[in-house]
C-alpha cells in the first residue's frame, strides 16, 4: 500500500492513452542510446579537465545532470506500463520528479555556460581572462547546482500524489493546474527559457560574427561552424521550447477539467521532447572539440573496420559479383569541425589557446 497525501481537488477523466503508449517508446530509446553516449561524453570530458581545459568541466556536468535523469528512465516506465499508476512511496515520486525537472534547467543553465564560454575565447580572448579558468568553472558549476537545488527544495513541503477519476495514483501531474503552480510556471518560462535563448543567441552571434569578419577561415570551415551553431539553437528550441510555451498556456487557461483533457497529449509531447536533450548534448557538446571529434572518428574507423572484416567474412562464405571500392581514410581527409586557421590580423591567440575548446 502507497502512501500519499492527497490534496482534495476536482478529478478529471483524463484518457492516458497516448502516454501510456509512446512514453515507453522514448524512455527506452533515450535509455538505450543516451546512457552508453553519456558515459563516453563524460570520459572525454574527463581528459578535457586533465588537459586543463575549463569547457570539461561544464562539459562533465552537464553529462551528469543528463545520466541522474536517464538512471531514473526505468521509474518513468514503469509508471507508463502500469497505466499512469504509481506504485512506490511518495518520497520517491518527489525524487524522481525533481530529477525529471531540474534537468532541464540544469542543462540549460550549463548549455549558457558553454556558449558564453565559447563567445568570451572567440569574441574576448584577451579581456575575460580570469572567468575562463578551472576555478571560475568550478564556482560557477557549484552556483548552478546549489540554485537550482534550493528552487525546488519547495516541493517536498507539498503532495505530488494524487488519485485520478480511475483511481490510479498519478505522479507530479496535477489536472486541473494548481493555484500556486501559476506563479512557479511563469519563473521557469522566463528565467528558465527566455534568458537562456538570450544568452545563447546573443553569444552565437558574436561568434558567428567574427568567424565570418576572419579572412583565413575557409568558406568549408565557415560552413561547419554555422551549421554547429545553427543546430545547437535549434535543439534547443525544439527540445524546450513547446514545454515551456505550454506551461504559459495551461497557467493562463487551464482552469478546468475540459480544458485539461484537450491539452493533455500535446503537453505530455512536449514534456517527452525534453527528454531528447539526454541525447543531444553529447552530440553537440561532446564531440564539439578537434581532439574529441578526431578520437571519435577514430573510434567510428575502428568499428568499420571490424564491421569490413564481417564483411568480408561473409563474402568469402557467400561470393557475390560486386565491385570493391577502395577504404577511404575518412578522419585523414574530413577536416575537423571547429578547428579553424590562423590570418594575420590579431586572430592568432584567439584560435590557438582555444581552438580546442571549441
């Protein structure tokens, strides 16, 4: 037997359908994909701190807010499996509930990290010296988890089980939106996703900026520069984005269980494409650098060549009348992805104490 403290409020008959069915669909594809690119997205993190490289940091916390969230995917699951029905204490919703929410923002709030790392190398490398060091990381990654840690310590003063209309035990989900939720909502939209987009966009295009005012960069570096840029926006849009315009939405108009059950579905896809962001940051941020893209290249050779080897096995089992085609050194001859040349108009400490931590 659970138990909860249930607060008295109208009961909607909600249909959990399209939860209950796509939900374990994502849990196990970010699971199965995102923990195994986390924990190589940490271990290259890991040399980007031994190498004295202040981006690691962010980098390696970033990873652990994304593997705490992933290590709690099999709770989430389970709940979806069982019909939306919670069936541990209420301690652990809480738990589980805050690392569900806290990892957006913890990720978002080390996602600015990055880009305005990256804008002060690129934009100012001379001027903001001391706030590109291992200590001003340290500190500022302590600040970023003690705030986001103290704002949600609140919700363990409150219920987060309740009992639907079919008289399931539903986790953190609150139909219709609670009176004191208005407020917290409208914090997290703007404090959560306005000023980061500000931040990010402002610093990505001062990057762009001088990458594009720089006479030696060639246009194929200009190409990939932009295009990491451009994505890494875009990720963030998309992954954040809907949640938070619908979480304005439901504090505005949600004041009734018909309203609710219409914005059900879309609210619960827009809480799922959160969860992409577990396997995006290792994409964008891991694999960002020249060192780490060239180690992973190397890694993708490495597997080819086995997978060739397999190959090669079978034709020999199995002769087929095909052409061979030559094994391209692929990391020999595809340039890295942010490393880009030097001119001669001041631009030299800027891209060679940093490049690497592009």
């Amino acid at each position: 037997m659970v138990n909860f403290t249930e607060n008295v409020t109208e009961k909607c008959n909600i249909s959990h359908e399209i939860h209950e069915t796509l939900s374990p669909v994502v849990y196990i594809f970010v699971f199965t994909l995102g923990l195994p690119a986390n924990c190589l997205s940490l271990y290259y993190g890991y040399l980007q701190i031994k190498a004295k490289n202040e981006l690691g940091i962010y980098l390696c916390n970033l990873t652990i807010a994304d593997l705490l969230y992933i290590f709690s995917l099999p709770f989430w699951l389970q709940y979806a499996l069982q019909h939306d029905n919670w069936t541990y204490d209420e301690l652990l919703c809480k738990v589980c509930g805050i690392i569900l929410y806290e990892n957006i923002y913890i990720s978002v709030g080390f996602l600015c990290c990055i880009s305005i790392d990256r804008y002060l190398a690129v934009v100012h490398p001379f001027r903001f010296q001391r706030f590109r060091t291992m200590r001003a990381a340290a500190i500022v990654s302590s600040i970023i988890w003690a705030k986001e840690i103290i704002t949600c310590s609140f919700v363990f003063t409150h219920g987060e089980i309740s009992m639907d209309a079919d008289s399931h035990l539903v986790c953190f989900e609150h139909y219709p939106i609670k009176k004191w939720e208005h407020n917290v909502n409208y914090y997290r939209f703007s404090a959560g996703f306005l000023f980061p987009l500000f931040l990010l966009a402002f610093s990505y295009c001062g990057i762009l900026r001088v990458v594009h005012k720089s006479p030696g960069t060639q246009k194929k570096k200009k190409i990939q520069i932009k295009r990491l840029v451009s994505s890494t926006v875009f990720i963030f849009l998309v992954c954040f984005g809907p949640y938070h315009i619908l979480l304005v939405v439901r504090s505005l108009l949600e004041n009734s269980c018909s309203f609710a059950e219409k914005i059900f579905n879309v609210y619960h896809i827009s809480l799922l494409l959160t969860t992409f962001n577990c396997v995006a940051d290792p994409v964008l941020y891991c694999f960002s650098s020249e060192s780490t893209y060239q180690n992973f290249v190397k890694m993708r050779d490495s597997c080819l060549t086995c997978l060739g080897h397999l190959s090669t096995e079978t034709k020999e089992s199995y002769p087929l009348n095909t052409t061979e085609t030559p094994n391209r050194k692929q990391h020999e001859q595809q340039p890295g992805l942010l490393q880009i040349p030097l001119d001669d108009a001041g631009m030299k400490d800027c891209f060679t104490t940093k490049a690497d931590s592009l």
